[in-house]
C-alpha cells in the first residue's frame, strides 16, 4: 500500500491474477512466478475466445505476452506435463495418474462451455428437414456396424426423408482431443458395445473412417467431400468463429436432433 492508502499490486499478483481471468484450465502452480511471456497450448476449442481474452489482458498490462498453440488437448497436456508451457487448455480433465506424474502441482479451472455436437453433410437433407438420430445409432454408425443412409435403423428414425444408398463415411481427429474425449464419453454411456470395445480419451484406435487434424480439418473434411456424404462431431462455435473471421465456409447441412 502507497501513501495514498491504494494498494498497488506487483507484477507477480497482476501475473496470478491473469491466470485466472485467462481460464487457464490447467496449469502448473510453481510457474506462477515474475515472467514476461507466459508459453501455453492446448484446446483448440477454447481458442477463439482464449485468444480474445488474451488480446484484453496484454492490453492492462504490457509487460505481459501470451503466446496459446492450438495444437490439441493432447498436446497441451502432454507440453505441461514436460514443463514446456505454464498453462494448458484442455476439454477432458487430467487423470488422477497424470496429476500425480505431474512435475508441480496441477490446478484446474473451469474456463468456458460449450457443446460438441454431430454434423453431417447430406445433400439430400435439405434445411428446415434435419436427421433424427439415436444415442445408439450414433455409436453404431462411428462403430462401422451401421455403414449406409438409408439402413433400417437411420430411416425408421427419419420416415419423411428420402435418404440415399450411399455409404457413410465418419470423420474424426487424428490427434489428441478434448472434443474427442467429450464426444466418446457420450458414446461409452449410451451404447455398452461401444463402451466395452473401444472406451473414451482424448486418443483412441477408431474402428472407421477418416481422419484431421484439428476441429478445422475435420470440419475440411465434412465441408469440402458433400459426394461422400460425410458425419462428424465437431465443436458448436466452429461455424461462428469461421464467419467472425470472414473466411468463406460453406454450408454444412445440419446438426442431428438426437
């Protein structure tokens, strides 16, 4: 405290502070020290809104850069986990065993939330009309049991569509994941095939279909092929944050009511 009687908080705290603010789902609590450039990476999920937060902070406070890589929650944890970085974004939780291998004390904080949603690219679905599909039918069709649009279980679902005989191609991540990890936690607890066959994580062995990096290659791949009538899950913000940065997406027919 100054002779004024106002408090004047030193670079460490303004430093803690911004942490916090910045969501930093999960970070090192022994790197919270003086440093000018803090080195993160992980989510790319949360990077549209992380690399808002992050424009504001260095705004209030030059002395500070914040330098975020989109390369994964995978990744994230995996350059926390080797001291490379000060904080991660990830959208799956760390493990009880990666916390204990950690080489400081692991914090997590709650930063934004969002949904994972399935999408597909349909011609023949034309909006308002949208697919209806199960929980289970999902998991079915990611399995590679369910393999063309017009199988039984999908057209029961769907009786006022006229849907093709074509095969279903999915589409997924090809590295490590939060989105992925969301996306097969949903599948583990609506189908105990999928569950007992392949699991959940941020990584895992698909039984099918193709695969990108990073939600935009998968959104690439569910875009850019509508003749393979491609089905993926994908983040709910991709869309908006491709139109906020004015690049030229084309449609994507529809998310699935499930």
């Amino acid at each position: 405290m100054d002779n004024t009687g106002r408090d004047r908080m030193n670079p460490k705290h303004r430093y803690t502070a911004a942490l916090a603010l910045l969501g930093a789902f999960v970070f090192l609590a022994d790197t919270a020290c003086a440093t000018t450039l803090l080195n993160a990476s992980g989510s790319t999920f949360i990077f549209p809104i992380e690399s808002v937060w992050s424009r504001v902070y260095e705004k209030s406070d030059r002395n500070i850069r914040i330098n975020y890589q989109p390369i994964g929650s995978g990744g994230g944890i995996g350059q926390l986990m080797q001291g490379l970085t000060d904080f991660a974004g990830t959208d799956a939780p760390l493990t009880d065993e990666q916390i204990a291998k950690a080489p400081g004390k692991i914090l997590h904080f709650p930063a934004a939330l969002g949904a994972d949603v399935v999408a597909y690219n349909l011609p023949e679905v034309v909006p308002p009309a949208r697919l209806r599909l199960t929980g289970p039918v999902i998991a079915d069709i990611f399995r590679g049991k369910i393999t063309r649009w017009n199988d039984p279980a999908i057209a029961g679902l769907n009786p006022a569509l006229k849907l093709p005989a074509r095969d279903i191609v999915t589409c997924h991540r090809s590295d490590g994941s939060g989105t992925t990890y969301i996306f097969t936690d949903y599948l583990s607890k609506v189908s105990p095939d999928w569950a007992k066959a392949i699991g959940k994580g941020t990584t895992l062995k698909w039984p099918t279909g193709s695969e990108a990096n990073g939600n935009q290659g998968v959104a690439d791949l569910l875009v850019h092929t509508p003749e393979q009538s491609p089905i993926s899950n994908r983040p709910m913000h991709l869309r908006q944050s491709c139109r906020s940065r004015r690049c030229k997406m084309p449609r994507i027919n529809g998310s699935i009511r499930v």
